[in-house]
C-alpha cells in the first residue's frame, strides 16, 4: 500500500482532528439542551423548539462529523505506518 507523504499525513490528521472534534462539540451540545429540556418546558411550542433543535444537530453535524471521523481515520490508518 502507498504511503503519504508527511504534508498528505498532517491535512489527513486535521481533518480527522477536526471532525472529531466537530463531533464530540455537537454531542456535548447536545446534552446541553437535554439538560435545558429537563427544566420542564411549559408549553408544546417549548418542547417543540428543543426536539427540534436536537434533530438539527444530530441531523446535520453528530452524523456528518462521526462519519467523516471514521472515514479519515480509516484512511489514516491504511496510508500512514499506524
């Protein structure tokens, strides 16, 4: 197998770094507004607002970024020594 080279290795290990922290941000984000929802929302517009403000994130950053980390770190591991 092809080995990168040293520029190749540090862009795919930015990247890699960068979506798993993209990840691991919106997951605690996530949380966050669990916690919030928790305080009882006083209405079904309230309830509403955090259901959907949770599918946003997931939808659009947990799962692009969880995959995108999975991805990168394959690749990392077939084109570097790891």
């Amino acid at each position: 197998m092809r080995q990168l080279g040293a520029k190749g290795v540090k862009w795919l290990k930015g990247a890699h770094l960068i979506l798993a922290g993209g990840w691991l941000g919106a997951a605690v984000c996530m949380l966050l507004v669990l916690n919030v929802k928790s305080a009882a929302p006083s209405d079904g517009q309230q309830l509403f607002a955090f259901n959907s403000a949770v599918k946003l994130i997931d939808d659009f950053i947990v799962i692009p970024c969880a995959l995108g980390s999975l991805v990168t770190g394959l690749l990392y591991s077939l084109f570097t020594a790891w």
